[in-house]
C-alpha cells in the first residue's frame, strides 16, 4: 500500500476509499494525482472533452475538510470521477459529442451525477463520447475521438470511448456511461475495464441526452467489479423524475460479493458466437480463434469456482440485435428528425448515415419491432427461469484499428451486447483475457434487478483470474517518468 | 448482402420523408449506401404472429 499510495491513481476506486477511510490519502493528494496524468496523457488519448481542475481541487478540499471532522458520506467521499458528455452540468458545458450542443450550458444536472456528488464524488471532467451516443469515431467532428489505452491506433470502442479510455488509463477511478445497444460493455471490453449495464429502470436517466427512451440505459465503468459495487449502491433508486424508472429496493451490493458461486446455476448461450455471427452477419464475424478459448477457459473457472453450466439455445442472434436496431434507429430518428430536415449537415458523418436509416423505417416496421422485443424478453425470462445468471460472449476479438471503423459497421458486426438492450436485464462485461495486447471479454447477466448476483458472479471470477490486474502501457506511463 | 435502392427509388424516399439532398450530397449519398442494411432489418421484425401478440410495453401512469 505504501508503493501505491506513492501514486494513489495506480489504486482501485476501493482500495482508494479504504485509504481515505483509514486517514492514509488525502482526497486533494488523489484528485492531484488524477490531474497531472491528465495533464500528461490524454494530450494523446483524448478521453475527456473538459477538464475541471479547479472545481475538482476545491471539492477535494471540501471533502478533506469533512472527513477530517468525521463527517463521512461514505465509499465514494473524496473519490474523483468522470462522467460521459451526455451527462447534463448545470453551468458546465455538456455537449453530447455534437455541434447541436457545442456550447450547451445545462440548467440542471443529471440525476445520477447528483447522487454521486451527494455521495462525496469528485467530477474530475466530461469525457468523451461519440456524437449523441451513436456517431462515432467521427473525426468530421470538433471533438477528437477517444483513444484505446492499450494502442492507441486503436479503437476503445464507442459509444462512452473518453469514460472506457480513461478508467483503463487510470485517469479517474470511476465513470458513468450509457448503454443503448452496448456503448457500455463495448467499451469495457476493448480496454480491459468492468463495465456495468444494469436493469432498464436501475437508474435514473433524469439529465442525460436520450438516444432510444426504451433502451437508454445508464451505468458504470470501473476496474473492479468491486468499484462497481460501490458506484451501484450511490447509483440506484427510485426516481419519480425518469418515466421508466423502478420503485424496487436496492440491496446491499459489496455484501453480496463472495469468493465463491456454489450452488449457482449459469446458462451459457453459445451459438451466438460460435453460430449464429457468421449466420446472421457473415463470415467476416467469425470469432477469433483465441477468444473462443478465452470464452471457453472463463466458462471452466466459473464451474471451478463451484457454478454448475448448462448450455442454452435461444433465438438467433440477429433476431435480437436487429429488432433493437430498429426500435433505437426508430426512436433516435423520430428525436432528430427535425434536425435532420432542417439542418442535416449540422451532424457528423456517421450520425447523419446511421441515424438517417430511420427515415425509411416505417410506423409498422416499429410496431413489428415492439412487438417481437416482447416475444424475446418472453422468450428469455423463461430460460432465466431454470438458471440464476446467464453468460455469453462480448467482442469476439480484439479492438480494430480506429481508422479501420466505418460508417455502417455497427449494422455490419454481430452485436454481443444488444440482446440485454432489448430484455433490459442485468449485463456485465468482465475481462478474460487477451490477443495481441488487447483485451477481451464476456458478459454475465442476470434476472431483472439482480445486479447483485451479475456482480457476484462477476468478483468471484475476477479474483480467480489476473487479467484486472494487467494495465495498458500508458497507465504506467507515470508523468514523473515522462 | 443486399444491394442499395436505386438513386430513383432514394429520391423517392427522400422525398417521402421530407429531407433534401441537396444539404449535403456526399452525405446522402452515403447515406443511400446504407439503405442495403433496410431489407435484413425489416425482415428480421416482420415476421407471422397472432393478431393478439401484443407489443413491449413501457407505459406507467404518471403520478399525479
């Protein structure tokens, strides 16, 4: 502790709040630190759009001042944070990645950014995302795309790239995201990070720039499943402000973590990757070698850890990522529309060519849509019904290189991440393991607001394996060895 | 893969949903590209079902 409290940024967002909790860091020292390695690395990661140096030193201070007279608001007092620039700030420019916003200054803030600050978080700054959370990597856009820590000529993913890059890069402990069809988990998986979709109505969405009011979903981006645990016990709740949020208890989240998962039962959905990609998407989505045994080998340590598998066989793949393809093109149009006839040329490349799509999509292709959604949560609920937790792949390789991302080539991959869009269950993206230096991963979901048993799965695994534990080259790029 | 609608057909479309090219015509053009993805989309949703199945629903009553 002592080495890394040298460099309180090389911490866990727990490991932090422990050592703030017991006297030996200071949040000022902590947020310092987060500030000088923004200060010397995301010149080329460009994870945030703005940073807030002042403002974050001087709520430091305050929580300093605080703790020093005993007033703890709990694991997140003193712990910098960064949110998606979705995320509304009141007085501080939230420009959801658009020159619709370029110089937004929010009345109000996001109900989920005021739960962290009353919980003691400190906004460190807006980060990077793609243009209203679809359109990216765009760089016809004023705000340059966000960089994967692990190679920087790669592609972190999208749609929260800046809050993915700059956890992976140890430039926050901690950031909020949203998940409309994977903008989460994707993310998580190219950079090596926890990435947490919760239940659709988990959290509210009060505040942050909507995409598709029925799959928007906000959460976090951690290193730890832990660090999520915490991030999910300030985060979740009721709020009569968000249409579609759930009045459902909230349990006690790091209480339900445990080393290990007898007695749980987890379906593993294989033929979407090892089927139903190259069906339902072409041969060009073949996983990689390397993940298929990294799957594999993350399947034998969940049963290692006592969790007995079972495999399930759902619907094909594409029936689940091409219903909530249309319902969020749908929705995302029907929101832009105006825009679109007035003003097109206002939107980057890629916004305009995928949002666009919708235009053509017509009032019954919606309906048809709706309604199959409903046939597959259906569906789905009743295989959770003879399993606790389900498990399936995420990305099935590595991150491309960023200027290999084209316009349409979320319609041309298979998406891993989209069936939990379109149940709205509990999905996690945890890391296991690696090709060519990048990372991989898979998602565990589970019954709706069972966050806590996808984070128990979720820590049990992680402390079983070591890939948590592996950083990108720049997160050890410390500024005082540059 | 499908193939994109025909520039003639694309104007049309355009045309029905109110939006003018002549913004920005690379990026229409761009644009009429991607209409080859619409075939998939639309047959993966229209499928056979009952008359009663009803659609996903979100709807809660606001309270007062």
């Amino acid at each position: 502790m002592a080495q890394a409290i040298r460099d309180p940024s090389q911490l866990s967002l727990a490991e932090a709040s422990r050592a703030i909790a017991a006297g030996a860091l200071s949040p000022v020292a902590l947020t310092e630190a987060y500030l000088k390695r923004i200060a010397a690395l995301d010149g080329e990661l460009h994870s945030y759009l703005l940073t807030l140096p002042d403002t974050a030193l001087a709520a430091a201070r305050e929580a300093e001042t605080e703790l020093k007279s005993g007033r703890s608001r709990g694991p997140l007092h003193g712990i910098p944070i960064g949110l998606k620039d979705i995320y509304k700030t009141k007085g501080i420019r939230t420009t959801a990645g658009s020159r619709v916003y370029e110089t937004h200054m929010p009345s109000e803030d996001a109900a989920s950014w005021v739960r962290l600050r009353d919980a003691g978080a400190i906004l460190l700054g807006k980060q990077e995302t793609h243009e209203f959370a679809i359109g990216g990597p765009d760089f016809t856009l004023p705000f340059p795309p966000a960089r994967n820590p692990w190679n920087t000529a790669h592609y972190p993913a999208g749609s929260s790239s800046g809050s993915a890059a700059a956890v992976s890069a140890h430039l926050c402990a901690a950031a909020m995201g949203s998940d409309t069809g994977g903008s989460i988990r994707g993310p998580a998986a190219y950079c090596g990070i926890v990435g947490l979709k919760p239940t659709y109505g988990r959290i509210s969405r009060c505040g942050v720039f909507p995409l598709s009011y029925t799959l928007d979903h906000c959460g976090t981006l951690t290193r730890t499943v832990e660090d999520c645990a915490l991030m999910m016990q300030a985060l979740a709740g009721y709020d009569p402000n968000d249409p579609a949020s759930a009045d459902v208890p909230v349990p006690d989240y790091r209480a339900a973590l445990t080393p290990r998962l007898d007695r749980l039962r987890i379906g593993v959905i294989r033929h979407f990757h090892e089927r139903d990609a190259v069906a339902g998407f072409g041969p060009a989505n073949a996983p990689s070698a390397t993940y298929v045994a990294a799957f594999d080998a993350a399947c034998h340590a969940l049963e290692t850890l006592g969790a007995t598998l079972v495999d399930l066989n759902l619907s094909p793949l594409v029936d689940f990522a091409d219903t909530n393809r249309v319902i969020m093109v749908s929705e995302a149009y029907a929101l832009h529309e105006h825009d679109f006839r007035t003003r097109p040329h206002i939107f980057g490349r890629h916004m305009f060519a995928r949002i666009g799509l919708g235009a053509f999509l017509s009032a019954a292709d919606y309906v048809e849509a709706i309604r199959q959604r409903r046939e597959i949560c259906v569906e789905v609920a009743a295989a959770l019904a003879g399993v606790d937790l389900l498990v399936s792949a995420n990305a099935t390789g590595p991150a491309p290189r960023i200027d290999a991302v084209g316009t349409y080539s979320t319609f041309d991959r298979a998406s891993y991440t989209a069936p939990y869009n379109l149940t709205g269950l509990p999905a996690l993206s945890v890391p296991i393991g690696f090709e060519n230096g990048l990372p991989l991963a898979f998602q565990i979901a589970g019954r709706p607001f069972d966050e806590a048993g996808v984070l128990r799965a979720g820590h049990a695994f992680e402390q079983a394996t070591e890939f948590h534990r592996q950083r990108p080259a720049i997160s050890a790029s410390l500024p005082s060895r540059r | 893969m499908a193939d994109p609608v025909s520039p003639e057909d694309f104007a049309r479309l355009l045309a029905d949903a109110g939006l003018d090219p002549s913004h920005d015509p690379e990026r229409f053009e761009e644009l009429r590209q991607g209409t080859r993805f619409l075939a998939r989309l639309k047959q993966t949703v229209r499928r056979p079902r009952d008359r009663a199945a009803e659609p996903a629903h979100i709807f809660v009553h606001p309270r007062g």
